[in-house]
C-alpha cells in the first residue's frame, strides 16, 4: 500500500499495474507457506491479497469461480467425483456443489489459513463447506494426485496461485501425468491459465505439457476477471476423450448463476486470432 490508502499490484515483467482504494486493514499474517492480508475497498468490497498478488473480492469473484467450475461441469458427461486443487476461498467448491449430480467434491489446499480467513471475510463463499459432500483437506495437492488410486476422480480443477511457489509444480508435465492415472475414462481437468494477452507463452508450455503427458485434446477458455493482470484471464482444459457440451442440461440448470450461462459458454469457448495462430 502506499500512503494514499490504494493497494497497488505490480507486474514488473508485464510493465503493468492495478489499484484497488482501500478503506482499512482487516488482517495481515505469516502463514507456514505465504503472507495473507485482508482489506476492505471503496468498491470492491474485502480482498484477499497473497504473497502481494491479488486473490479475490467480493465484488468481482464470481467470474472466476463460476468459469472454472462450471464450463468443465458441464462438458463431462457425468461428473459424479471432483478434486480442487487449491481453492481454499471455497469459491471454486461451492460453484461445483450447485450441481446436484456431483457425490463428492474434495478441496485440497495445502494452507488451511486461506479457508480460515475466508471463513471470516469470504463467509458467502464458503456457504457450502459444511455440504455433506463436501470433503476440505489441508495438504499437498501434489503428493494427493499422485497417490491417488486409478479411477478416483471424474473432473480436477487446479484452483491454484501464480505458478511460483507452492503452486509452481502444478504447471508440469509430471503433475499431468499423475492426473492422467487417476482419471475416470472420460475424465478431464481444467487449470487456470492466467492471461493470454500477458503470458501466452505459459499457456503454450502448459499446452505442450498436457499434450506430452498423454491428454490428447485440450481447449482453452477465456472471461473477465477486474483484479488479475491485464482484466483477461483464461483456464486451460485437458481431456482423456471428445468433449460435448451439455448445452440443454445447462439452459435447463437448477442453480442461479451471475455471469455463466450457455452463451457465456459457448463465447468463452470461442478463440481469438492471435491464439489460433499460436497453435497452428
């Protein structure tokens, strides 16, 4: 923060920044694995900061926890089991537990803090954890997945930080291939991705990793997202098998959503000319 009371993310490498007007301090901790704050904005109501990335708010976190939910859920035939890895704002799971076809849905967030605190100044978000299908485990996601049984899951969202730090083995091609394993057979993974306008060249690698782990299909989705680099942000999906978007299924949903619907859907789904050009 500097002294006119704005937080102010900088990305030195992209040559960009984003300010949020801040109204107070409601927390600062050293948990064992990153340094978590908590402030209260003019207009984006609380934000959870970590290691000085911005990580959610109230006002604008609905885009991202229902475009990596959703969109996945919908293109599995089935989803009955589903692993978040990462997540520990519980954003993520309560999105997956709209839908009542999901049995059981495991959050593994290696630091329990995050939950703690979004239990405190994320309550809406975490709506859920007490859901009878809900399952949180404070550990290592890596070392869950690749314990895992073969056929343990049907759909793994990798919720997960910047790849730095604890999240950075999440990004590779040894983390891909233990998902594989433990894949159902029609069984798929969705991973945020970051920005495409900023670090193509990391959704190109991870491409490239999916693809060299054995994931012979993957798709790429993109949305809004106010408090991440450049306002553009993406998730990345690798499948076993075809995907087909259960498009009745989702016009005929259940639940309330604020921004995913089937146009939503199928735009995201669109790709731009740079990135096709990309992959070609």
């Amino acid at each position: 923060m500097n002294s006119s009371e704005w937080f102010t993310e900088q990305a030195a490498s992209t040559g960009t920044a984003f300010s949020l007007k801040i109204t107070k301090k409601l927390h600062e901790e050293q948990s064992d694995f990153q340094h978590l704050e908590i402030y209260e904005t003019e207009t984006f109501g609380n934000l959870m900061i970590i290691d000085g990335c911005t990580m959610v708010s109230t006002r604008d976190n609905f885009f991202y926890h229902e475009m990596m939910s959703h969109p996945a859920l919908f293109l599995h035939s089935n989803p009955k089991r589903v692993w978040i890895i990462g997540g520990g704002d519980c954003g993520t799971l309560r999105e997956v537990l709209k839908h009542k076809g999901v049995e059981q849905a495991v959050q593994i967030d290696i630091d329990e803090r995050v939950t703690r605190l979004a239990e405190i100044y994320f309550s809406e978000l975490c709506e859920s954890n007490d859901d009878p299908r809900a399952d949180l485990k404070f550990i290592d996601g890596i070392k869950w997945v690749k314990d895992a049984a073969p056929n343990s899951v049907d759909l793994i969202i990798v919720d997960s930080t910047d790849p730095i730090g604890p999240a950075e083995g999440l990004f590779g091609e040894e983390f891909y291939r233990d998902c594989i394993a433990c894949l159902s057979e029609n069984g798929l993974l969705v991973q945020q991705s970051e920005s495409a306008l900023l670090h193509l060249n990391l959704i190109i690698e991870m491409r490239d990793a999916m693809k060299n782990a054995g994931f012979p299909h993957q798709q790429t989705l993109f949305f809004p997202q106010c408090l991440y680099p450049s306002g553009w942000w993406s998730a990345t999906i690798a499948s076993k098998a075809e995907l087909a978007f259960r498009a009745n299924d989702c016009a005929n949903k259940d639940f309330e959503t604020t921004y995913y619907n089937v146009d939503i859907h199928n735009a995201a789904m669109a790709q731009p000319e740079f990135f096709k050009k990309a992959f070609a």
